[in-house]
C-alpha cells in the first residue's frame, strides 16, 4: 500500500484545525466548495467540476485525530484521510495523511501535488479564517493562477 503524506505548522489553536478537518463547513472553507452533508450519519460528498466528481467520505473512528474512510472514487475508494493535530506551544503541528493507495500510479502522483496544495489551503481558512476560499469551487479550481496538473 501507498501513502500520501504532509506535515506543517499552523499559527492556530487546535481546536480550528480540528472543526476545518472535520465538518462539512470546514472542508467547504478550504478544500471544495460543494459540500453536503448525508442524511442518516457522519458521512459527506463532496463535488468536484460541477459534480462530474464526487467523492463520498464517512467519519471513521480515530484516537487521536480526524479520519475519513473513502467509500468511492476510482482510485479513492478504500482510502483513508486522516489528520492528527497536536498543540506545539502557541502553534499547532498537523500531520496529514491519505492511506491505503493499491499502486503509486499517475494519479497518485498529481494527488500528492493536489493534496500539498490544500495542506495550504487549509493552514489559510485556519490563520485567517475570513479570507479563506476552497481550492475546488463548484466549476474550476482557485489556484492563485498556479496550473497544479
């Protein structure tokens, strides 16, 4: 198996961090406008390209952090996304990883690159939560004028 990994240091309480990482309104502020929440449990979709991508995560439980287990997507379904933040005195330390690739494929690769860039995204919506937009909005991608794949 194959993981994605990052790691930064965000100039925000722990507690920010953690509702960014595990809400529908926090993954809205950083990483794809098109969240809804599913009826019934602690599962979301998230749209991508006007929904011509959607990805369906539900909660998993995790100890120490925020995990969401992939349940599509072609090479997504079987993954997990999880977040483990620890206070380091007047900062947080976020250790991000996506877990569980079959193969380190082609599209592996862009979603490292991707996933790095929402990383920031995030550290963003956190350190100054009223200038934060998504990386993905409902039709495109905000990447500051970056082409990302």
């Amino acid at each position: 198996m194959n993981d994605i990994r990052h790691a930064l240091t965000i100039d925000a309480p722990l507690e920010r961090i953690t509702d960014l990482a595990a809400t529908p309104e926090g993954l809205a502020a950083w990483w794809a406008e098109d969240v809804v929440r599913l009826p019934g449990d602690e599962a979301v979709q998230l749209g991508f390209f006007d929904r011509t991508t959607t990805y369906r995560l539900r909660r998993a439980p995790e100890s120490d952090g925020v995990r969401w287990r992939c349940e599509t997507g072609h090479e997504w379904a079987g993954t997990e996304i999880v977040f483990r933040a620890r206070a380091a005195g007047p900062h947080t330390q976020l250790e991000f990883a996506h877990q569980g690739w079959a193969a380190e494929t082609p599209y592996f690769v862009s979603c490292n690159t991707v996933w790095g860039h929402l990383m920031f995204k995030l550290k963003e919506a956190a350190e100054h939560p009223a200038a934060a937009r998504p990386l993905f909005s409902r039709s495109g991608m905000d990447t500051g004028g970056a082409r990302l794949y």
